[in-house]
C-alpha cells in the first residue's frame, strides 16, 4: 500500500507529461498549471490545430515545389492491329490493315517561371515502331529538345501565389500557436468552474453543519425559553436550506467535473479535485508594446493581409479572363530516324515547332466587364472590412490590457474581502452562541463570507482567462519577456 501511495504522488507531480498512464479511477489533485499542459496535448482543439497545421504545411511545401526544376520520365507504349485508313504518297487513301507496337521512353525537365508564368522544358526521347505483319522496325529519337510555353496576358497564377502562399503559411503557423494559447484560456474556464462548483459545495457541507449546530442549540434555548419560537423556526428553514444546497453542489461538482474530464481527454472516471494556487504574476503591460507586438505576431493580422492579396489576385484574374488572350508555344531541338538504335542518333537533323494563339472577344454583351468590376467591388469591401477589422483588433487589444492590469489589484482585493468575511462570519457565529446578536445579523454574515469566497474565485477566474487571451491576441509571454515558441518541427515527426 505504501508503495502505490509514493507511485501516485511521483505521477502526480509530472501530471504534465504522463497524465493518461495515473488514471484508474483514483482521485487526483489537479493544479491549473498541470490542467492546461494536458489539454494542450490531448485536448479536442489543440489535436484539431495539430492536424490544421500540417495541413497548412504540405500545402506549403506544395506551393514551393511549383518554383523547383521537375525530373518527369514518362512512357505510353501501345500496339495497334486493325484495318485503318491511310493517304498514300500519291495523296490516295486506301484502307490498310496495320499490325505494329509503339514502344517510346521521354525524360524530361521542366521549370516554371513566376516572373512570367511560363514553363520552360528540357526534353530527350526515344520511340520505337514494329511492324509486326512485316517483322520489320525503325527507331526515331530526339537527343535533345528545349521548349517553353507561355500566355502572354493571361492570368500567372505563380506570381499571386509567391504573395499570397507564404503570409498563409505564415498565418497557419502563427494560428498554432495563438489556438494553444486558447486551448489555455477554455481549460481555465473549465477548470474554475469545477473549482467554484466544489468551493459551493464545501460552503454548502460546511453550512449545513454550522446550520446543523445552531438548530440543535437553538432547541435548548427554546426549551428554557431564551429565544422565540420565530427565531428557532428561522434556524431550522436555514439548516434545511443548506441540505438542499449539498444536494444541488453535488450535482454541479459532477457536471463540471465531467466537462474538464472530458476536454482534457480524460476516458475514465477519474475523481479530480482542484487546487487554487493564491498567488499571480506580478507584471504591468505596457499598452504601446502590446499593440506593437500584436500587429506584428498576431494571425489575425496575416489573415487580414492574405484577404486582402486574394481580392487583389481576383481582380487581376477577372481582368485577364476579360480581355486579349494569347498563349505562345516554342520547342526546337534535333532528331533523326533509323532503323537501328545507334542510327537513330546519326548526324541528328534540325527541328523547330512555333505556335501562337490569340483569343478575343468581340462580342460578349458586356461579361467580362461585369466579372472585372463585381472583383474590384469585392476587392474594395474587402479592404473596407479589413480597416474594419483592424480598428476592432487595436480596440480588442486596448480593452484586454487596461482590463489585465487592474484584473491583478482586483485579485488582491478579492483575497483580503475573503479573509475578512470567513473572520467576521466566525465571530457573528460566536457572538450568536453567546446571545448576543441575532439570527439576522448570522444570516447576512453566512451570506457575506459565501459572497466574498465566490468573488475571489470569480476574480482569479478572470485574471487567468486574461491572462491567456492576451498571451493569444501578441504571442509574447510578458511574465517572462520571450516571445511564444512552439517545436513546430516535433508535430511534422
């Protein structure tokens, strides 16, 4: 038995690394500290910001393959045997029955280019033709071929891509980081809600025993006749009131309880009870440096930036769908025919292959012009919506750190109202006991201290949840002046 009391308090003190492996159904002190590094690990949202951002990451990884050189062999062998219809070369056409097998090896290297939107390509290939009816073969190579292709006004998807792709990845990586922050700021929500529901439950249990008390007190003083009947009857409603407040205290420990198992990814039914921890971070933010560091770091910023980019790349799409389109196709290279591998690569002969094509509407009843200006008016509610959105942002900001820095003094508050009330709630007591106050003046003085209990709970609740929220909004730890870093590189493992 001892040794399983020692294995449970070394489990418990590394709560943050292996919380699964101490849960069989024993009870566990739990700190906020230790609550939020579980959650930050098994929690539902930081699983779902762990997967988001891995997507995040392939598709960045995608977009920068796009400007990297691509190695392509390709092959597309086939055998045709059939009565086909084939001009001769004296221009007659006549119906031939064919026999053959098409064997073709092709590696080639392409490149984009973003400046341009091009694609400029490098190409060697071999194909070899049997004529399977007349056992006979031939070789056609081409040992080199360089080529590139074009659309001279169209839409470069690679140019808006290099904008926009690397402030999406720039905002995933940042919404990682914000998203455990808030994972941080739920657990603590949670976490103090279960604490006021077994705080309103050892008010409610230890209540009901002072209430249990007085009321048997109060029977012997009836008995002599000290106090009045109304008096006696006002104990017993206040001992029956506390009864039932047990019951409903109970039943909010189990709801709560269950809501912070649940969020901490907790399966089984392991009682937890929570441990306050009285003393917080003594540190003032400064307002100017918070907003500074919350337009730098904050994803919301980097979202704003990317929609905007977007709005601005559908306009340029819009206005290139609209007008002239003219695509250019350039290949030049040598080859050369044999009816033997080694012939094939003989004295090679010049090839050139030049196409242009050009498109445009003469005719489209007003279409692209509409599609041009419907993307700069969604541009133009975009850039409104985001100076918007900015103005909100700096408002936010504001709000959170005038409100942090006064949160702490209110704590301090909080905790003294708490003190001072349990002391004056334990002398009214006393003073009843002696008969010399009433059982009005017990009543207020019962309802004083679970007032003030409840509010200094409530205060540390908010100051955390600030806490957090504000870590969330700058991703600056300003306990310890250090930016918010996460080992990225652990979650592509």
């Amino acid at each position: 038995m001892k040794k399983m009391k020692t294995k449970i308090i070394y489990v418990v003190m590394f709560l943050g690394m292996s919380f699964p492996v101490w849960m069989h159904g024993q009870g566990v002190t739990l700190t906020l500290k230790q609550a939020i590094e579980q959650a930050r690990e098994m929690s539902p949202d930081a699983q779902s910001a762990r997967h988001t951002f891995r997507s995040a990451y392939w598709n960045y990884r995608y977009y920068r393959a796009n400007y990297l050189p691509a190695l392509t062999l390709t092959s597309d062998p086939y055998m045709d045997r059939a009565i086909n219809r084939i001009t001769m070369g004296d221009g007659s056409v006549q119906f031939v029955e064919q026999n053959l097998l098409s064997t073709d090896l092709s590696l080639s290297v392409t490149q984009n280019i973003a400046l341009t939107g091009g694609t400029l390509f490098l190409t060697t290939s071999a194909q070899r033709l049997d004529l399977l009816s007349e056992h006979s073969s031939s070789w056609q190579t081409s040992p080199v071929m360089i080529g590139y292709s074009q659309s001279l006004f169209g839409y470069n998807s690679l140019k808006w891509d290099k904008r926009i792709e690397p402030v999406r990845y720039e905002e995933a990586r940042k919404a990682y980081v914000e998203t455990l922050e808030l994972v941080a700021a739920t657990a603590t929500q949670k976490f103090f809600d279960l604490a006021t529901a077994q705080s309103n439950l050892e008010i409610a249990t230890t209540n009901y025993a002072n209430a249990d008390t007085l009321y048997a007190y109060a029977q012997g003083r009836y008995e002599i006749g000290t106090i009045s009947e109304n008096e006696m009857l006002q104990l017993e409603i206040n001992k029956l009131n506390e009864e039932a407040n047990c019951m409903s205290a109970r039943i909010e420990v189990e709801n709560a309880m269950q809501e912070l198992r649940s969020y901490l990814g907790i399966r089984e039914d392991t009682d937890l009870q929570v441990r306050l921890n009285d003393s917080i971070p003594d540190f003032v933010v400064n307002l100017n440096e918070a907003l500074l560091l919350a337009n730098a770091n904050s994803p919301d910023i980097q979202n704003m930036r990317r929609r905007e980019l977007e709005s601005e790349s559908n306009v340029a799409q819009a206005r290139a769908n609209a007008g002239l389109k003219a695509d250019i196709y350039l290949r030049f290279g040598l080859t050369q025919t044999g009816d033997k591998l080694r012939d094939a690569y003989r004295d090679p002969l010049n090839q050139q292959y030049v196409s242009l094509s050009i498109s445009l509407p003469i005719l489209d009843w007003g279409r692209g012009k509409g599609q041009v200006r419907v993307a700069r008016s969604n541009r133009d509610l975009v850039y409104t919506q985001v100076e918007q959105d900015k103005t909100d942002f700096q408002l936010n900001v504001r709000k959170l750190v005038k409100q942090f820095n006064l949160q702490s003094q209110r704590v301090r508050i909080a905790a003294r109202t708490d003190r001072t009330a349990q002391r004056r709630a334990e002398v009214a007591r006393r003073l009843y006991l002696l008969g010399k106050s009433s059982v009005l003046d017990l009543n207020a003085s019962i309802s004083e201290k679970d007032s003030a209990r409840r509010n200094y709970i409530a205060a540390l609740n908010e100051y955390w949840s600030l806490f957090y929220t504000l870590r969330s909004l700058t991703l600056y730890d300003f306990e310890h002046d250090r930016p918010l870093e996460e080992d990225l590189e652990r979650l592509l493992e």
